[in-house]
C-alpha cells in the first residue's frame, strides 16, 4: 500500500499551517469546529422547522373561522416550533379547567423551549469568531519575536531574506484567525436573524390565538366569571 503521509504534507496548506507554529493548528482545529457547528446548525434549525409554518398559519386560520378542533388537528404531533407554541396555545384554551393565565404561561414556557433549542450552538460561533483573530495576533507577535532574535543573534552578518521569510511565516497566523473569524461572525449574525424571525412568528401566533380565543361555553361560563369578579 502507497504510503500517503509525505504526500499530504507536501500540501500547500499543510506545509502553512505546519510554518505557522502551534497557535496554526489551533486555528485550523477552530475552522473545523465552525464547520462542524454550522452544519449542525442548519440540521438543527430544519428539524425546527424555522423555515416552515404552512401548518400553524393554516391552524391559525381555522381558528379564526372558528373551527376549533380543525385547527388543533392541524398542528398536533406536528415537530416544528411554531406548530408546537400554536398546539399549545390551541390546547390549553380548549381546556375548560384550565385558565386564561396558565394558558398563558404554558404557552410560553413552550414557546421558550423552542427558542432556546434555536439558540443552542451560538455561543460556539460567538466564541470562535472573537478568539480566532487573537489566536492569529498571538501567534504573529510570538513569530516577530523568534524572528528579530535571530536578527539580534545574527548582528551585523543577518540576511535580510532570512528575516523577511520569519515575518512572512508569522503574518501567516493572522490571516488565517480572520481567515476564520469573518465566516464565523457572518454565520452567527444570520443565524440570529432566524432565531429573532422565529421569536417574532411565535409571539404573533400565540398573541393572535389569544386575542380570538372563543368566548366561553355556557359550562365554562361559571368557571371563568369568578376569575373576571376578581379581576375587577
């Protein structure tokens, strides 16, 4: 069997991170972690159905013309987030021995569960895209240092070549920190503007759910004035 090992690290990319020094391959381990997460993150956010809602919009419509079982048939068992605030809200409204405010509060701890399942993994990219850059600084700062000692070393027979390659070699790091940090900080900033979209559709549905709630039956009527007495 050939043996690939030289090969590989004959790479040009290899033999860059090889020059870079050890804060090198703490960066490409980083751009391999950024990888993983958004990959991760965009199954994550397709389980939740982030780009969805075609079901809780027709729940919501049903429930506005006032079918009531339809629209809880709509969305149970249905996995995506916004589904699952509008079963919620669907549900526990239905419920005659449960309250407006429990209602309420239910729905919100769901509403709540899902928006921090859309966060998970977030603060793998905020950390990678603030820390890659200063990995990159660091290793620059250390490779100017070993270069100018090797100049002082060198004193008055120091190849100017010589010293240009060690700079070179050590502004290798930096690039490669932005190199990472920039993809990192873009695929944070978008998904955040996804989990704020969803934050907002599960706040609208679950207000408007509220807001049209049926008026109560004659067999909630007993149990729902005693709350609006107290109320007021």
């Amino acid at each position: 069997m050939t043996d690939i090992t030289p090969a590989l690290a004959d790479l040009p990319l290899i033999g860059m991170i090889r020059d870079g020094g050890w804060t090198m391959w703490l960066i490409a381990a980083l751009s391999v972690i950024t990888l993983a997460v958004v990959l991760w993150k965009l199954w994550s956010l397709w389980r939740l159905g982030v780009w969805g809602g075609s079901h809780s919009r027709r729940a919501l419509q049903l429930w506005t013309a006032g079918q009531r079982a339809q629209a809880l048939a709509e969305v149970k068992g249905r996995p995506s987030a916004r589904a699952r605030v509008v079963q919620a809200a669907i549900g526990t409204t239905l419920d005659p021995a449960i309250d407006d405010k429990t209602a309420r509060e239910e729905t919100g701890r769901v509403a709540r569960q899902a928006l921090y399942r859309a966060r998970e993994g977030l603060r793998a990219l905020e950390l990678i895209a603030t820390i890659a850059p200063l990995l990159g600084l660091l290793g620059t700062v250390l490779g100017m240092i070993s270069a100018f000692q090797v100049l002082q070393e060198a004193g008055s027979r120091a190849d100017p070549s010589a010293l240009a390659g060690g700079i070179w070699e050590a502004l290798l790091t930096t690039a490669a920190g932005m190199a990472v940090a920039i993809p990192a900080g873009i695929a944070l900033s978008w998904f955040e503007s996804i989990v704020d979209r969803l934050q907002a559709d599960l706040e609208d549905l679950a207000t408007r759910i509220f807001v049209k709630a049926p008026a109560p039956t004659p067999i909630e009527a007993p149990r729902r004035a005693p709350l609006l007495a107290a109320a007021e």
